[in-house]
C-alpha cells in the first residue's frame, strides 16, 4: 500500500516542480522584456550621440540602426562642452549643478524642520496646519506661476540662481512626508531626551535626523529630479546664459528651420547622467524607505 502512495506522490511531485519552474522562467523572461523596453531609450540615446551626422539620426529612428554606430565619436560631446560661446552646454550643465545641490540641501533643511515641529512641536492647532499643508500639496504648479513671477520680478531676482531656488526649498509634500517619518518614531524617544535636559533643537540635530536617513534619501531624490527637469519656471525667470539650466538651452537646438538631433541627443546625456547618479547614490535608502512604508501599510 505505501508503495503505490509513493509510487502515485513521485509524479504529482515531479510535476509540481516542473509547473514552479516554468513559472519562475516566465517570470525571468516578463521582467527582462520590461527592462528591455525600459532601457532601450536611453541605450538608444547614448548610441545617437555618439554619431555625428543630424541626417543619420533622424533615418535610424523607427529601426533596428537605431541601436548601432559603426564609427562612434565624441564631436558631438567636444562642442556642446564649452562654457563660454553659443554652445556653452558646459556652462548650462554647471549652473543646473548648483541649482541642483543648493535647492536639495535648503529643502531638507527646511522641510525637516517643518515636518519635526508638526511631529513634536508644542504648537496650537497642529492638526489645521497640517491639513493645511495637504491641501497646499493640491494646488497645482502652473496656477501659482504668473504670481510668483510677478513678486520675483519686483524683487530684482529674475534671472539669477536665487529665483530659480527659492520658489521650491519649501514644499507641502515633503514636509509631510517628513512629518510622516518623524510621528512614527517612539514617543519615548523624545521624552527621555527631553528628560536629559536637550532642547527641541537637539533632539532634532542629534536624534532624529540621524535616524531619517530613508526619508532624507527620498526627499533627496524626488526633489532633486524635480528640481532638475524644470523647464517652464526657468523660461519665464531667466533671459541670458548667466543663470540658465540645461533643460532650458537644449531646447535651443529644436529651431523652426532645423533641428540639430546630434548635439541634443549629447547634451541629454550630459543632462541625464547627475540624476542617475544621484539615484544611485541614495538607491539603497530610498528603496527601504518604500519597502518599511509597504510594510506598515
């Protein structure tokens, strides 16, 4: 009798382990086609700057050629990187730099702050700023422009580094999302510090800042990508080469008459690689800060 169970139990064993691993080759294949599809824009962005004829490009586009240079160069890279000149590519990508380091350096700053006094702070009527800090998230960019262009005009900050910053340190979003952090964490925490004798102040720079890494790198990154792809803001509030981020001068080379694909594909290159660096530099906090949120969800 126990054998004919076992001689029955080896097949249905068999076969249960054949089903998983065509399941897992199913899945092995599904998440290559996807990477696939999602990397070949960008592959095929590094292969057309890397050719250096506009006409060429433009006729690879729709096919396999694409994705192929049989004689790379770096022309395309060697004009565009100047910083002085009518292709002063180096300049833009300098000025976006700065842009970049001080509007994400101020925003978690400021934000932190903000989200630590809504977390822990004594103040009356936390619950209506705090709802007044969602509904600001509502309100869209595009309405508030005109205004905010208005009031920097007569401030004397248009096209400077400054009007390019200010604007967006502050944001409801990630105060909320740093007050979010910071409320989760142990009341105890703060109490016992408060106990020792530190200050609201301390507890912040030596506590929980330290303990914010995942929403520091989420912040960091989410405010970083947005503050590098501006495009309309920077249109409107800048007029010479003296502030104007790259996103806004690779815009130059879509004309009325021509449009120049090879030095726009090099100069999106140059555009895309600070992003992806700082994603990779904050991957793997900004990873966990989603995963720890999926869990207590």
């Amino acid at each position: 009798m126990s054998d004919l169970v076992l001689s029955q139990a080896a097949p249905l064993a068999i076969s249960r382990g054949n089903s998983k691993t065509g399941l897992r080759i199913v899945q092995s294949v599904c998440i290559l086609i996807i990477a696939l599809v999602m990397i070949s824009p960008l592959f095929m962005l590094l292969i057309a700057s890397l050719k250096d004829d506009r006409f060429r490009i433009l006729a690879d586009m729709g096919s396999f050629r694409a994705f192929w240079v049989s004689e790379p160069t770096l022309s395309n890279y060697r004009e565009i990187a100047n910083f002085s000149g009518e292709l002063a590519y180096g300049r833009y990508l300098f000025n976006s730099l700065v842009i970049l380091a001080v509007t994400v350096i101020s925003g978690l700053v400021v934000n932190s702050m903000a989200g630590f006094v809504l977390a822990w702070g004594s103040l009356r009527g936390k619950a209506i700023l705090l709802a007044l800090v969602v509904a600001l998230y509502v309100i869209p960019q595009e309405s508030i422009i005109m205004p905010l262009v208005v009031m920097m005009s007569r401030a004397g900050l248009t096209d400077t580094f400054a009007v390019q910053i200010l604007p967006w340190v502050a944001s409801p979003l990630y105060v909320f999302l740093f007050y979010q952090f910071f409320a989760q964490l142990p009341k105890e925490l703060y109490e016992a510090a408060e106990m020792d004798g530190a200050s609201a102040f301390h507890i912040y720079r030596s506590i929980y800042m330290p303990l914010s890494l995942p929403a520091l790198a989420t912040v960091s990154i989410l405010m970083g990508i947005e503050s590098w792809n501006q495009y309309l803001w920077p249109t409107l509030v800048t007029q010479t080469d003296y502030a104007r981020p790259i996103a806004v001068a690779i815009a130059t080379f879509f004309g009325q008459d021509s449009i120049y694909w090879d030095r726009a594909m090099a100069a999106s290159v140059l555009m895309m690689i600070p992003v992806l660096i700082l994603y990779l530099a904050f991957q793997r906090w900004f990873v966990s800060s989603f995963v720890g949120s999926a869990v207590k969800g």
